[in-house]
C-alpha cells in the first residue's frame, strides 16, 4: 500500500498561551510537527498514525484493539526536536536495513510519564519504568514493546556532540539513574512546561542550556570515563567519521590521505572500521547515503550520473548496482518517487521547520 493515499492525521492548532499580550503571542515557538488520531476513523487510525509518526521503525498492529489513540506534538529547537506524546501500546522494531536506508543516527533522550517500555538490543532485555530517562539511538537496530503509554523525548543529532559520541553511546539502552538522571529528567519535565510559552527571541539561549544540561548530565564525574581505552577507541572512530564527512566529495579520499588527516597509522584506521567492513566500504557507504539524500530531494535537478560524479561515482553502471546493493532499489526509483511523492520509498526531503509533513522528514530535517 502507498503511503501517499494513506489517511492523513489531523494537524490541529497549537493550544493558545494562557496570558501572553498580542505582541509576544506572535512571537511564540510555534509547533514544528502536530498530529493526532482523534478526527481519523478508528479502522485507519493505526494505518494514519504509522504513516506519520513512524521515523523508520516496523509497527505491529495491535491485537484485539479497534483504533488507535495517538497524539504527538513537536518543537524544532535549533539543532534539538522536542516530542510530546501520547499513544496506545504497541510494538515496533527497527533493523539493519532502515538503519542502512535512512541515514539516521540521532540519539532519542526518552522520558515516560506513564506506561512502561520493553527493549530489546544485542546487549539484551532492558526494562525501563516511568520516571527513567533513558537513551535510544536511531543507528541501531533494537526490538521495543510500549505500553499505553504517556512521554517526552529529546532528539540530540550526533554531530551535535562530537567529541562526546563515545560517552553517550556508551549509555544507550540504560536507564539514567542518580541525581544527574533526576536533574535531567527535571529539566525535560521543565521544557514541556515552557515551550509553549517561549518565544522565538529566546530560542538561541535555550538551545545552549539544553546542550550544556545533556553534556553536564550524560558525562560521567570529571569527565573520565569508567574504561578508558574503548573510549579512546571510540573517540578516534568519531573523528575519522567527522574527516569523511567533510572531504567526502573529494576525489582524492583514500585510506591513505586519511591516516594524514587525522595522524593515525594505516594499520591503526584499519582496525578502527574492521568492525563497520573497512574504511574503504564506509567511505562508499557514506557516498552513497549523500547520493541517495540527493536524488530523494524534489528540487535537486542534477542528472542522476551528474550526483553520482559529484560523489566519486565515475561509472553509471557501477553506481547503478552498488545504490541498487545498499538500498534495494535503483537511483531512478528514488528519483521518480521523489518528484511523484510517493512515500513507499523512505525519502530524505529537506524541510522547513513550518512546514512538516511527517515527524520522519523533521528528523531528517535536523541533520
């Protein structure tokens, strides 16, 4: 089925600040993202709400329900989503291959008011209870039952926090407990309460006391970590990723200009990505995630073999079989699908903030 001809949720108004003179009231953060299943049948509802708030995940079906209650309301915070929700309990799994697909990596700071969640990772079964924050990440597969459920999230993008990534994915699927996990749940509890009525001026200094809050929350005391080599590790992994980023449509990225790049030996950068296939294999990869971004954008004009170029891709036919490889279609799939708007193809179009068709394309939005 075609998610374009799916029911669409309604997207009702933000509700009106409570006292607020006309002047500031035209200045209010406004919503970025508001949908709710209330006006939609109830047998398409769980059919409407996956099609809008499902950023790359595989929703079962509820058994022995008829509708599905959903309400998810979101503020776009400079580089930060904040997510406001409620829903009926359900399960959903994200794996390897959307993971490859989307090119999501942010990290999801979930706090539940009401209703448990179940995980399921390569670690194991994780139980987190109301009241816990804790720390999800798109670039993983993971298996998640929710109950009937009521919660907040942060979305923090990865190159949010670069040279934090190894101590924050070091604390996925775990509960954040002590006193900075209360501190931080309180400030999530805190920024509900506000953002309705924070004003677009303020925007700016918010965004930098929620950075410093997950940087002084997530880091552990005095900043050393409990092992310090796979830190190290990590860290070194991060800034070669942050290197391929910036030189990826150079012609002359090799193993070799990285190792001088970031000062490493070639048997050390080897190691690094033995467990991600090899650094050659990331490097296209990563071409290829860019060169999927830019045929899934309606307003990109370029020629299919003129994008592949631009990214290292010098044989159309080569391209052609590694795209359809990584992401089971052709380049001309996501091409056509993109200027027909067909959503069966997840695509990655680059969106306004005030204007947000799904909350998958705000999150792609924050990269």
């Amino acid at each position: 089925m075609q998610t374009a001809t799916l029911p669409r949720l309604l997207h009702a108004p933000p509700a009106p600040a409570s006292v607020v003179d006309p002047v500031s009231r035209e200045t209010l953060l406004k919503p970025a993202h508001i949908a709710s299943t209330a006006g939609v049948p109830p047998s398409e509802q769980f059919v409407a709400w996956q099609a809008q708030c499902g950023p790359g995940v595989q929703m079962e079906e509820p058994l022995g329900t008829f509708g599905f209650r959903g309400r998810c309301t979101t503020w776009k915070l400079g580089p930060f989503a904040f997510l406001r929700a409620s829903a009926d309990g359900l399960r959903y799994r994200r794996d390897r291959a959307q993971v490859r697909r989307d090119a999501l990596d942010h990290w999801i700071i979930r706090l539940s008011h009401r209703g448990g969640l179940e995980l399921r990772t390569q670690s194991g079964l994780v139980l987190v209870r109301p009241g816990q924050p804790v720390i999800l990440s798109l670039a993983n597969s993971c298996e998640v039952v929710r109950s009937e459920s009521e919660w907040i999230s942060l979305v923090v993008p990865r190159d949010a926090f670069p040279n934090l990534a190894p101590i924050i994915d070091r604390r996925l699927y775990a509960p954040l407990g002590g006193s900075l996990g209360s501190l931080l749940a309180s400030y999530m509890r805190t920024l509900e309460m506000q953002l309705p009525e924070t004003s677009e001026c303020e925007l700016p200094r918010l965004v930098e006391a929620t950075r410093a809050m997950i940087a002084a929350c997530i880091v552990p005391v005095h900043g050393q970590p409990d092992d310090p080599m796979p830190m190290l590790e990590h860290a070194r992994l991060e800034r070669v990723r942050l290197a391929i980023r910036q030189k990826l449509r150079s012609p002359t990225l090799t193993p070799r200009r990285l190792c001088r790049m970031v000062g490493m030996s070639r048997s050390q950068l080897y190691r690094l990505f033995e467990p991600l296939g090899g650094v050659a294999r990331y490097i296209q990869s990563e071409r290829l995630r860019e060169a999927y971004r830019a045929l899934a954008n309606p307003d990109n004009l370029r020629g299919i073999y003129e994008v592949a170029q631009d990214l290292g891709f010098f044989d159309a036919s080569a391209f052609s079989r590694t795209f359809r490889r990584e992401f089971g279609c052709a380049p001309s799939d996501v091409r056509m699908a993109a200027r027909s708007g067909d959503r069966t193809i997840a695509l990655r179009r680059p969106i306004s903030a005030a204007a947000c068709p799904t909350l998958t394309e705000l999150l792609r939005s924050l990269q």
